[in-house]
C-alpha cells in the first residue's frame, strides 16, 4: 500500500513536471496578447480564483478550518510564495539580456542544489519532518541523481546557448545584468516549492479535521499560500500594461482571453500535481518531488521547442547536446527512484 501510494506520487511529479515544461505554450497561439496580459489573467484564475473555488468546493467548513492557522505559519508561506513571484518578473528581464537557455542553466545550477538539500538538512513540515538527512543511504543516493542532473542541465544549458547566441547581442552591462539577474532568480525560484514544504504540515490537518479529504486539503494549502506570489505577478502585470497602455487589449480579444485562462487552468494542475505527489512519496518526497518536476519540465520544454520548429537550423552538435541533457536527466530520475524506495521505513 505504501510502496503504490508512492509510484502514484512519482506519477503526478512527472505529470506536473511535464507540463511545467509547456504551460506556457498557449502563449505562442495569442495574437494580441503579450507577456503582461496573459500573466495577469493566469494569475488571477490560476493562482487565485481556481485553488479558492476548488478548496471550498471540497473541504467542508473550510472557513473554520482555515481561520485555525497560525498566522506565522501564513506569513511564512506567503513570503515564500512572494519570492517565487518576484523571480517571476525577473526571469522576464534575464530573457532579453542573456537568454533562455542560458537564464534556465543558472536557475537549475543554483536552484536545484537548494530544493533539493534544504528539506533534508532543515526539515519540512508534516510529512517532511521526517526526511532523511544527506549523510543516509537515501540522501547520497538523492545527491548522486542531483549531479547527473546538473551535468544534464549544463549540456542543455550550452546547447540552447548556442542555437540563441546568433540572435543574441546584448551590451557588456546588460550581459552582467542578466547574468546577476539570473543567479536571483535561481534562488527565488524555491519559494513556490518551500510555500508548500514548510506550510502544508498544519494546514493540510486543519483541513483534514474538518472533513476534507487528501485532495481537498493539498489545493487548500496552495488557496492559503499562493496569494502572496499572485499579488507580485498580478502587480508587476498592471505595472507592464499601465506603461504600455496595454488594458484596452484585454477585452479586444476573446480568442487571448480563453487562451489566458487555458494557462491559469495549466498552471492550477500543475501545483496540484506538485503537492499531492510530493505527499504521496513521503518523507523524502520534497527533495525527490523537487528535481523530478525539474527533470521533467527541462524534458519537456525542449519537446515543445522541437514540436514548436525552434530548434531547426540549430546544428548537429547543439541537438547532440541537448539529446544527452535529456538522457542525463532520465537517469537521473531513475536513480531518484531508488532513494525513494530506499527511504522506505
């Protein structure tokens, strides 16, 4: 029972993490829609509306439930939370400076070590309050699978690098300011993952005390912690559309508007995949949940690319490349599977 409980966890990462990878594809379909509209429709469905209207569809007396937390255990959340959107807004600027592939090699270098280690060595809440340590069997396993990984993401990193240089050519300054910008956001970008680790422990049993079940409490989690990324994302969007005088766009194109919510609607699926599978896995299902979604997101994000004609043109050695980044990273979570049948109690 537990040993199942744990392949459907693996299975919901890998399905949140591969559409991690395209949830943003919609967007290319948009005819009017730049960046700020469609990120200021996903957040209000995707990061508000629907994990509100799901938690009090599913949890009984949700209200009650949800005013018995600690309102440290919100703040913390939501400052997590608000540093993932803050990474957001500056993956945005990091894109025009020095690129994709090279602004996800820098996020995945710095990000991963640190979603990976930090609940084993400062532990979670709830289920991950008993994780394993780096030092156990199951923690070196997990540090093996995060090299091979890192070695993945560094090819993929270098491949995509050099299929954008042609296009690229930024000044100096800006080359540093993207390269500055990039390392932020490589740290900010755990928020959403530690919104969730160091909060679901107390909220996820208030919800279930008052009859929710495992479904209804995880969304209730992201209802309670999402908010504080939401307002950064929703606020750096007004921002964009107020200096481009872009609000009158947002009602002038139904097709855009249908496509926005697509990607809130996306986006939703995918925190919900994050957090049940992230529970189901168990104790080490932080730091094995962390680098399955971000295997699998750099996976399928290159599919897309292909899928989408953006790597035509690019050469042998770059799809070479970027073929033994995807290998590495299957490997990877190969092996990510074996710590999670080592932690087994």
């Amino acid at each position: 029972m537990i040993e199942s409980s744990r392949m459907a966890g693996f299975a919901l990462l890998v399905a949140g993490g591969t559409l991690g990878g395209c949830w943003a594809v919609p967007s290319k379909w948009m005819r009017h829609y730049k960046l700020e509209q469609w990120l200021f429709i996903m957040a209000l469905c995707g990061q508000l509306a629907l994990p509100w209207a799901a938690t009090f569809l599913l949890c009984p007396n949700a209200t009650e439930a949800l005013r018995s937390v600690s309102p440290a255990v919100l703040a913390k959340a939501n400052g997590f939370s608000a540093v993932w959107g803050a990474a957001n807004a500056m993956f945005g600027m990091c894109l025009a400076r020095i690129g994709f592939s090279l602004t996800a090699g820098i996020m995945a270098g710095i990000g991963l070590p640190l979603g990976v280690l930090v609940p084993m060595v400062l532990k979670g809440s709830g289920k991950f309050a008993d994780a394993p340590s780096p030092a156990s069997s199951a923690g070196m396993i997990v540090l093996l699978a995060m090299a091979v990984m890192l070695a993945g993401f560094f090819l993929a990193a270098l491949a995509g690098h050099e299929r954008e240089k042609a296009s690229i050519k930024p000044s100096a300054g800006n080359f540093a300011t993207g390269l500055i910008l990039a390392v932020g956001v490589g740290v900010f970008q755990i928020g959403l993952s530690f919104a969730f680790v160091y909060s679901q422990g107390p909220i996820m049993a208030a919800l279930a005390g008052h009859g929710a079940g495992q479904a209804g409490a995880t969304i209730g989690v992201w209802a309670l912690t999402m908010p504080g990324g939401a307002i950064v994302n929703i606020i750096f969007a007004a921002c964009l559309l107020s200096r481009k005088n872009g609000w009158r766009i947002m009602i002038e194109s139904p097709r855009d508007l249908g496509l926005g919510f697509l990607i809130g609607l996306i986006f939703f699926v995918i925190i919900i995949c994050m957090g049940m599978g992230m529970c189901l896995i168990g104790p080490l299902g932080a730091s094995v949940g962390f680098g399955v979604l971000q295997a699998f997101q750099l996976i399928s994000s290159q599919a897309a690319g292909v899928l989408l004609g953006e790597w035509k043109g690019a050469g042998a050695r770059p799809q070479l490349r970027m073929k033994w980044a995807v290998a590495l990273m299957l490997a990877a979570v190969l092996i990510l599977s074996l710590a999670r049948a080592d932690s087994s109690p």
